[in-house]
C-alpha cells in the first residue's frame, strides 16, 4: 500500500473506530459486534506498524474506548440517563485487555512470557464477563466510591448507583485493609435481562440489544432506586498491585472474598497452555448454561512479581491476553427480504427470518451487508440459513444450509432504484454498497440527516427517531432549519405533545444557538466530515464563508484532511440548495463562525510541541489541555522520542519522570509552563497558588 493510501485508510478507521466506540461504551447502542470492531481495530494497528510515522497519541490504538458522559447521553439513550458524572481520576491507570479470537494468538502469548521470564511461573484462568468494568475504593471497610472506566485515566463517579447492588458489600468484614481498590464487572442475568425487556415492550419502549448494553445503561440512570429495580449483579476479579501487595493474583481474590467482596469461583490455576487450553474448551460449552453472559476467558499470569517484569503496552497489561469466544450460531428460514436506506444513501439487504433463540435473546432479523455478499452467500427467500451473533451484538448470517433448500427458488433481486424514493441506485469505484444518489429528495436520507443533525455530537437537540418522524410527515421540518421555525402553539397541536415536552424541545433549540462553530460544521452532515475533521476545519478556515469559498486546493491545507475528504466538502458547498439553507441557519442565529473572544486568545507559543502532562495542577486536566491546544500545542498521553516536555505537577509519574530522564525529554513545572505563554493567558490562568481542589491527572 503506498503512503498517502495508507494514510487515508488510517484516517478513515480511526473515525470509524471512534465513532462505534461512542456508540459502545457511551450511548449503550452499538451497531457492528465486537468481532468486526476487533478486527477494525487489528487492521489499524497493522497499519500504524507498517507507517509509524502516522501513529498519533490520539489514535484509538493508544488509548482504551472511553464510557466518559461530558456532554449527555446519545439520542438512543432511555429516559432518565444522567446526563452528567462527576469525575474523579483513577489511582492508577484502568487500561483494557488485549484479545484475540485465536489459540494460536494465546500460545504466542505463553511463548512470549516464557521468553520473558525464563522461569517457571502459573497462569491464572478466568471467565471475561461481559458487563461494563467498575473500580471500587474501599476505605476503613466500606464503600467509598465507585467510578466507571471512563478513559482509563479518569472515571464517571456512580457511587449511588453501586450502593443499589445487592452483592456489593457497604461494609467488609474479616482481616481488611484499611483503604484498597478493587475492579470487575457490573452484568445483569438474563432473568433480569428478559424482565426489563418485556417492561419495555409494555411502554413500548425498544428493547436492549443484550444484557452488555442493559447493564451499561442501567448503571447511569437518574433515578438510584431504579438501578436497585434493574437487578444488576457485580464480580470482581482485579486488585490493582499498587493498592494491595499479594504474591500472586488468586491470593489477592481469595483475600477479597473472605472480606465478603463477590469473587468468581470460576477461575482456575494453570500449569502450562495445555491446561489453559484444556480450561477454554471446558469453558466454551458450560458457559451456556450460566445464568449471566460471558464472551471468552481471560488468562493472566498469576504471580505479581512476573506481572511487574512484564509491564503494560500504552493501553493494555502485557501479562494478561483476553481469548474470546467463537459467536454461537442457529439455524433459521428466511421468510423475506428487505431493503433499508441509510443516512448516507447506502441501500442494505435485511432478512427477515423465523424468530430463533441465540445467545440469549430472541433473533428476528439479520443484516446481509450488500449485494456482494448476498451473491456470495446464494441466499434465497425460503432458505434454511446460520445466523450468529458475532461478539454477542448484531445478527448476521453466515451460510446457506444448501441440504434443506427447496427445488425452483429463485435468487432474490437486489433492487435497481432506491426503495424509498425510486431514484436510480449507483455504485462508486471499489465501493461494495449501492446508494441512492438523491440526498437531499430522499425521505429517509433528509430524516436522517436531521437526526443527526440534533444528535448529543452536534446540535443536542432533544429530539429522537419519533419525534423526527412525525415532523417529518406532517410536512413541518423538511430540512434542519426549519426545527428553528417551529413555535409552541404548532407542538402543542400534535399528538403526544404536551405543555412541558414542547418547552423542552423549544429550550434545546434555544440553547443549540451557543453550540460553538466546529460542531454546527459537523452537524451539517456533509460526507466523510467526522468531528475531529470538522474541528480543523473550522479552526482552519475560522467561519462557515470561508470554508465554502475554499478550493479543493485550501481544503488540502487543512492538517489530516486529504483528496476525499477535501472533494466532499468542495462538493457539498457547490449545491446551491446547502448554501440557502446554510443562510437559514445563519438567520437562525447559529455560530457560524469561531468567536472573536475566543480566537483572540489564540496563539502558536506552543506551535509544533508535542506535550505530555502528568501531576496534580491548580487547575483541572481539561483546562489545561484545553490552554495547550489553544496555544498551539499537541497532547499526548505517554513520553517518547517526540514529546516536547513532561509539564510536571505535584507528584508525577514516576514511569513518565523516569523515561523523560532516559530519553532526555525536559520536564517542566506548571509556572514555567505558564511562562511560555502569552501575558494575557498567563494572568487568565495562572495561579497565586495551588487550589484546593487539585485534580490528579496520572
């Protein structure tokens, strides 16, 4: 692959892979498995090793997928979400586990931790839970609090939740310590999984998609008393080696469970990968049979001491590897197709099968991605098909079972002209979807684009899939300006509109007009503009003229925006039709421009630095990046050979003072740091003194 197609590939997977981590960990409403995200991600990671001059400390492959709630909840959130946590930083990093999906992966694992340590050592096996990762404090033998992974670094404080879940103890009891941390899992059994499910179906309501996403959601609700309804359940299976010292890790899980901490008794010792191997075969068929959803086996090499030689990658523990489970699989009749119009115009192929049970929940319809794949699988209406839920998630067919097909069916017909609109489909280059080219005549593809319009991302406008809709078809909002025309009296006449969901909805169009100008830029929806592409372009250019005026050749200017991305935006701003609405919105009052008090406080003093901060600060971690970028500057979140300066607090890392002193990377304080910038910035931010509410980045 040469450079600049590898760039662009590098570029297109980490939005891609960003855009479905949000929708994983933060609005509980995943729309790829964990098996095609893993895989995303392995193809990023072998690209950023084939071209590691365009490895980034941003990339998804250095950091763990963040659950962190800083702006609200997606538009597929349930009512009662809180829209925001306090956060609090981790002690010590909570990084994420590699995985693999191979045996042979696993036995490199052991090989390389033979290689290592060059000693006898024990693996220790456990079950990997699939809920969402807790991190409990425990001080004087209760409960101090409980945050969310978050970033890995900081985390959503959801201590009142947690105080709802009747396995996690208030108070230990036994020989404890005096102050700990403790990690695991939050999951909900498919009892509960299946209870909440059918409340759901009664208020007409969407079901979860599995018991992953209900325990997530669960968890970040309002309303405590509710969490205590949801019957969320909690294992632990991680003492951090920093807050207690065991000489191995089943010591440490067999010391919490005498404190009366819920540990799984599932977990074994092993002496060599053939037990291991022995304990993932074991364990594939009998996890069907308990009553909580797992996805694979976690295998850890058991003595602390070996864990401390072998260390941590950026993101995960290299002396533990996650092997997960092969997706279960059913066999099920195709009683028809469907064909389904995306935001975008991307025509999907959707089968409509006999309802059959697979991992836990009941299946009904599966995605047959694109007509290529159709054609590969020979499906047709009336066949017996495998469907599996690759990581748990999405249903999708696999094969064809070809014994039980019936003489004389015909392959299906993938359709020449857009099922919603009947405009003729095309297909682009190597593209492998059909789409329908009418993007702003199409109804499916308008609804779509004014729901993303007002998504938590762009606009956060509080409006969902229905309410859209139903603007839709009554012909009151046909493009995203005309939600700013709509008044009261014309909600209040609608069907299920009252007094105060129609104020809310008014207040939410009010309070977008202050959303700043990269996020009303991104909310435009124009093709391939993510919201990171759409924040260089709007700092680039400064407001919405100049960005519609530019050449191809000015887009190219723009850092990370290259050929496709560049002729999108040049495309979108030469249909008249865009420009007239982009003057409604204006007349709107939107921010269509960077505003002038904040581009003033703009500098380059810290232009072509890479900075790593580490430390406690006067002020908080997002205020100081936030003074970095502002001035200039890059953040990164580990020291290497490019990082420009360690800006050091009270108490840095000493992993990070101690490469900074190998590599020969400077460090420096928070006053010399506020020194390098300009005068107005330092008198704005600069302290007398620390502050009492010093926040630990690290």
């Amino acid at each position: 692959m040469e450079k600049e197609q590898a760039k662009r590939r590098i570029d297109e997977l980490r939005e891609v892979i960003r855009d479905n981590s949000r929708r994983y960990y933060v609005d509980n409403a995943p729309v790829i498995s964990d098996y095609d995200y893993d895989h995303l991600m392995y193809e990023l990671e072998d690209l950023e090793k084939a071209f590691p001059e365009f490895v980034t400390p941003d990339s998804p492959t250095q950091r763990v997928g963040s659950d962190l709630e800083t702006q609200g909840v997606g538009e597929n959130a349930e009512p009662g979400v809180r829209r925001e946590f306090a956060h609090y930083p981790h002690r010590f990093p909570m990084l994420s586990l590699g995985n693999t999906y191979s045996i042979e992966d696993v036995e490199a694992f052991a090989q390389r931790a033979d290689k290592a340590l060059e000693t006898d050592f024990t693996y220790c096996c456990e079950l990997k839970f699939d809920g969402t990762a807790i991190c409990l404090e425990y001080r004087g033998g209760r409960l101090f609090r409980a945050l969310t992974r978050g970033d890995g670094v900081v985390g959503d404080d959801v201590t009142d939740n947690v105080r709802r879940i009747s396995n996690i103890p208030q108070q230990l009891h036994g020989d404890y310590p005096d102050e700990f941390e403790i990690r695991g899992e939050i999951l909900m059994p498919y009892e509960a999984f299946d209870r909440l499910n059918r409340e759901r179906a009664l208020q007409e309501e969407p079901p979860f998609a599995n018991p992953r996403n209900a325990a997530s959601g669960s968890l970040k609700l309002l309303d405590p008393e509710e969490v205590a309804h949801r019957g969320l359940w909690c294992t632990l299976y991680h003492i951090p080696a920093e807050s207690l010292s065991f000489e191995t890790h089943d010591q440490a899980l067999r010391a919490a469970g005498s404190w009366g901490l819920p540990v799984s008794d599932k977990r074994r010792i092993c002496h060599g990968i053939g037990e291991v191997e022995a304990y993932i075969n074991e364990w594939d068929t009998a996890r069907k049979t308990l009553p909580y959803a797992t996805d694979g086996i976690v295998i850890k090499i058991n003595e602390s001491a070996f864990q401390r030689t072998l260390g941590f990658t950026a993101k995960s523990p290299r002396w533990a590897v996650a092997y997960k489970f092969k997706a279960e699989q059913a066999l099920t009749r195709v009683l028809s197709i469907d064909y389904q119009v995306g935001r975008t115009g991307a025509v999907t192929p959707v089968a409509n099968l006999e309802p059959v049970l697979l991992s836990g929940t009941v299946v009904k319809r599966a995605t047959l991605n694109n007509a290529d794949q159709m054609a590969l699988l020979d499906i047709r209406i009336g066949d017996s098909v495998y469907v599996e839920k690759g990581g748990e998630i999405i249903p999708k067919i696999t094969s064809v079972e070809l014994s039980r097909r019936v003489p004389g069916t015909e392959s299906p017909v993938f359709p020449k002209v857009c099922p919603d609109c009947g405009t003729p489909l095309v297909r682009e280059g190597d593209e492998a979807k059909w789409f329908c080219p009418n993007t702003d005549g199409c109804p499916t593809q308008i609804q779509g684009r004014i729901l993303h319009f007002v998504s938590r991302k762009a606009m956060n406008i509080l409006a969902g899939e229905a309410t859209v809709e139903q603007l839709y078809n009554l012909g009151l909002v046909q493009t995203p300006a005309d939600l700013y025309d709509l008044s009261k009296n014309q909600l209040m006449m609608l069907e299920g509109w009252k007094d105060r969901s129609a104020e809310r909805f008014l207040e939410s169009l009010r309070a977008s007009r202050s959303v700043g100008f990269e996020r009303v830029l991104f909310a435009l929806g124009i093709r391939y503009v993510g919201e990171s592409t759409a924040k260089e372009i709007a700092r680039h250019f400064g407001g919405i003229d100049a960005v519609a005026a530019a050449s191809k050749e000015a887009l190219l200017a723009v850092p990370d925006v290259g050929e496709v991305i560049a002729q999108s935006v040049a495309d979108f701003f030469s249909d008249q039709r865009h420009i007239v609405e982009i003057q409604r919105l204006k007349a709107a009052g939107l921010q269509l421009s960077v505003e002038q008090e904040d581009e003033a406080g703009r500098s380059e003093a810290l232009a072509g630095m890479t900075i790593v901060v580490s430390g406690n600060f006067s002020i908080s971690r997002d205020e100081m990046k936030a003074l970095i970028e502002r001035n200039g500057g890059r953040n990164s979140g580990s020291v290497s050979g490019k990082t420009s300066f360690l800006l050091a607090g009270d108490k840095p890392g000493p992993e990070k003072v101690r490469k900074c002193n190998e590599l020969g990377v400077r460090i420096v304080n928070e006053q010399e740091f506020f020194s390098m910038l300009p005068s107005r910035e330092q008198q704005a931010s600069a302290p007398d003194s620390p502050s009492s509410d010093e926040l630990t980045l690290f």
